[in-house]
C-alpha cells in the first residue's frame, strides 16, 4: 500500500494498564523538512518515530512506531517516508511520504493494492488533495486509514492517517464507552499535522 501520510491506532480499553506519558497533549510544535518544502504541526505527545536503518530505537515507547503491522511505512520501494509520527503505545501514526516515479494521473488514482474508496477532492492550505479511504480487517481487528494524495513539484506526495484497530467484542460494557472517547481524542490529535501541513515552495 502506498501510503505517504499515514496515520494507524490501535484501540485499547482505558481499563488496559500502560504507561502515562506525562507530554501535555495541547501544547504545539513546528516540523520542517530538512529541504524546506514542507512543514506542519503537531502535538508534543507525539513520538518522531525512526525510519529506514535506524527504525530500532531504544527509546520507542511499545507500540508507538511498530506492532502488528508495520505503522509508518510498507517497506516498499515505490515509497519514501520523509516523516512519520506515533502516538504513544497506541500504534497510531501521521506520516508523509513520496510515491515515487509515478505521473500525476497514476498518483492521483490512489493506491492500487488495497481495499479503497474515493472520497472526493479536500483542500488544505490552497492545495487541492485526493482523499482516499482505506481499510482491511482481521478476526479481532482490523485497520482503518485516510490518505490525502496530490501532486506538487513533479513528486507525488502522500499524507496519511492510518489506524490499527482492536474489536471492542468482549470487554466490560463500561469500558467500551471510555475506549471509544480516547480513540476520538487520540484521531483529533492526529489530524493537526494533516490540517495544518503546508507547502514551503
């Protein structure tokens, strides 16, 4: 799957132990590409996760950058991951990437190798994105993602919000209504590097 801009959760009940990151989830920073063509940003709760062959980091809280799929890119030549960012132990992650080597109309036609639906034309920042919805699912899961494709200065680029998600089949009933209120708390947080993405030239 292609994806550039990712975004994955995993849904945990809040009745599941794990650590408390203590990061407060409202105050803001900036990122900037080492090339200055694009910026966006995020929250400090979020975990810059590494990529390529540093991707081991000692330092990754569980479940932030990998778990039971790969969160911020798909190991694929096509693709190049520029940026990708975790929420903690919860295997949610907002990424930019590259398609690479492909024209606008291959680009803007979305990835060819999962289940999608087309979901119209957003713009952010004066700049028109193809949204994509994509999603698969397993027997106690699945994954749930949003990708937001366009085509600027000859590359294709990629921002995505994926999710893992855990089914809630199972769990005490008073635990499924806290889970969900974190899952829309965490998707909010997410969303911030998506809205507020911009290009520098």
């Amino acid at each position: 799957m292609k994806v550039i801009v990712a975004l994955c959760l995993l849904m945990f009940p809040a009745w599941l132990s794990r650590a408390t990151n203590k990061a407060d989830p409202n105050v803001m920073r900036i990122f900037t590409s080492p090339d200055h063509s694009f910026s966006f940003r995020y929250s400090q709760i979020l975990y810059r996760c590494q990529l390529g062959k540093e991707a081991d980091d000692a330092n990754e809280p569980p479940g932030t950058c990998s778990g039971q799929m790969t969160i911020c890119d798909d190991d694929d030549d096509s693709t190049y991951t520029f940026v990708c960012f975790g929420y903690p132990e919860m295997e949610a992650a907002f990424a930019v990437a590259e398609v690479k080597d492909v024209s606008e109309s291959v680009c803007l036609k979305g990835p060819k190798d999962w289940p999608m639906k087309t979901r119209g034309v957003r713009v952010i920042h004066g700049v028109k994105f193809r949204v994509f919805e994509v999603s698969t699912a397993w027997t106690s899961g699945g994954l749930d993602g949003e990708l937001y494709r366009t085509f600027h200065a000859k590359k294709c680029y990629e921002l995505g919000i994926r999710s893992i998600r855990s089914s809630h089949w199972g769990y005490p009933e008073e635990a499924k209504e806290p889970a969900l209120k974190e899952t829309r708390a965490i998707q909010e947080r997410l969303k911030r590097p998506l809205n507020s993405f911009k290009f520098l030239k």
